[in-house]
C-alpha cells in the first residue's frame, strides 16, 4: 500500500508508540495529522516530521468528533485512522471506579466514536483503514494490569467486529498487539524484569512492522511474534495456559516478598 500523499491521522503520537509510527508514515510521504493530549508534545512531533498537530482528547465524545472534523479540514480526506493513544491505569483489584471508566474511554470508547464518523464516508468511498493500538495484553492478559486487560480486549473485539462486518465493503482494519515497548508506559521492575524488558522493542521496530503489515492487510500485527504462538496456545488449553500465567504470578509474589519496595 502507498501511502504517498495520503491523509492519515494518528492518535496520542506525542510520545512513544504514536511518535514512531507518525514519523515513519510522514517519511514514507504520508500527510499526517499528529494528534495528542499533551498539546506541546503534538505541536513538536508536527513540526520535527512536517505534519498537522491537532491537539486533544481522542477519546471523548466532543474530543473524537472535533480531531475527526479537524482532520477532514486538514487533510480533505482521512485514508488511515490509527487510534493508538492508550492508557494503563491501576495493578490490582482495588483500581478505582475513575480508572476502570478512563481505560475504557480511551482504550475502547475512542475507537467506536472515530469509526462511528469514519466509517460511512469510507463506505462511500469504498475504501478506508483503521489501525487499533491494542496489545498483547488484548490477547492474553496483564498480570498487574486488570483495567488494560480488560480494556485491550475490548479493543481487540471492536477491531474483530468491524473487520467481520465491513471487510467485503473496502474497509481494512488491523489490530497492533505488541508486548514490551520502551516508552514512558513501560514500567520498571517486577513483573516487567520477570517478563519482557529484555524483548521490549522500540518504537521504532514496532513502527517498521507496521508499516510492512500496511503491505498484507493482515489483520493482527504481532512486532512479537511468539504472542501468536501464545495466543494459540491459550485458546487450544486455557487451563494449561492459566496456570502457566499463574505459575508467573507466584513468582511475582515471592519477589514483593523478598523486596517488599519493588526495585524502589
Ligand atoms: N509501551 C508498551 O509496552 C505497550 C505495549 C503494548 C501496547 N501499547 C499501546 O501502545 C499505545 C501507545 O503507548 P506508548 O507505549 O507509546 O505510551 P506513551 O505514554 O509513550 O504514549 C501514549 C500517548 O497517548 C497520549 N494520550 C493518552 N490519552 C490520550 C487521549 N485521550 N487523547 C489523545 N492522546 C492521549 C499520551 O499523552 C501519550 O503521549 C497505547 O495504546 C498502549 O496501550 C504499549
């Protein structure tokens, strides 16, 4: 797929995730609208890869409705939708009520009301592309991540939904489910020493996997590739799988009990 003068729109690209993969699509000669809730981190990724900041919340009602209308201003048309800004907010059961409905106003609600706008001109057209920023965590589960895990797959099944009900009408969606990525959202310690800081990628290969899976239209984009192998895994023996998963919660356990500060 060429992205050559086309309109794409990348939410929460301030930083990390989003960054990379505004700053590879404007290389590959995409006009890209740099959307953020930190307005000055918008404004310098705009500037650093010649695109259009639009500051704001993603997720909100009126926020998706205005970046979306301010895209279409910008752009003329928005070709690819990448809703990527995510937030990972609470470890354990007692994440508050305001987190649990935070995760899922920016880890779901934010997509439903891009693509509510989205999609029909899309239809129209007969053509148009959304890319979630799900995770792994979409597809397996986040010990230390109750609100993430659940809202991730929330993700990963509006993705499904849209791709199965819009598919043979030109709409292309693809769901990008990376474990460890080394932004501010990574955390140090615990579970993220047990698990994956050696793997932890950078931004900039889970942007290079993206833009190859621009290419097939596959729809999960694993810069992981063994997540794929887990995910089978979990769904073929989820008993055997849960066990594994709490096998490295005890583990976890036994290290609180050995640091009870965390690595602090
Ligand atoms: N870092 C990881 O290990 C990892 C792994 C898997 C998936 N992800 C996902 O990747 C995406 C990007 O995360 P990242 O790691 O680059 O983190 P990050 O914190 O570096 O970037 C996220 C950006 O989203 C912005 N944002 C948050 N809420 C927003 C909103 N309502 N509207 C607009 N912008 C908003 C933040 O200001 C921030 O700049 C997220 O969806 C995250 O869940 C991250």
């Amino acid at each position: 797929m060429s992205l050559a003068g086309k309109g794409v729109v990348v939410t929460g690209a301030g930083n990390g995730v989003g960054k990379a993969i505004a700053t590879h699509l404007a290389a590959g000669g995409a006009r890209v609208v740099v959307n953020d809730l930190d307005a000055d981190a918008a404004g310098a990724v705009a500037e650093q890869i010649g695109g259009h900041a639009v500051p704001g919340d993603a997720a909100s009602a009126p926020g998706a409705e205005a970046l979306v209308r301010r895209s279409w201003e910008l752009l003329g048309d928005v070709e690819v939708w990448f809703g990527n800004a995510g937030v990972e907010r609470g470890r354990t059961l007692a994440t508050s009520e305001e987190d649990w409905a935070l995760s899922h106003e920016v880890n779901v609600m934010a997509h439903v009301r891009a693509a509510r706008l989205l999609v029909p001109r899309w239809l129209e057209r007969g053509s148009g592309r959304y890319v979630v920023t799900a995770s792994a965590a979409g597809l397996l589960t986040l010990l230390e991540g109750p609100s993430y895990s659940v809202t991730k797959h929330g993700a990963v099944a509006f993705a499904e939904w849209l791709s199965a009900t819009y598919r043979h009408r030109g709409i292309v969606v693809q769901a990008l489910c990376p474990q460890g990525v080394r932004t501010q959202m990574l955390p140090t310690g615990g579970l993220q020493d047990l698990l994956s800081h050696d793997s932890a990628l950078t931004p900039e290969e889970v942007a290079d996997t993206v833009w190859e899976a621009l290419a097939d239209d596959r729809f999960f984009i694993l810069p992981h590739p063994e997540v794929g192998g887990y995910y089978a895994a979990r769904a073929t023996d989820t008993d055997r799988w849960l066990a594994g998963m709490n096998k490295l919660q005890r583990k976890l356990d036994d290290l609180a009990v050995a640091d009870p500060t965390g690595g602090q």
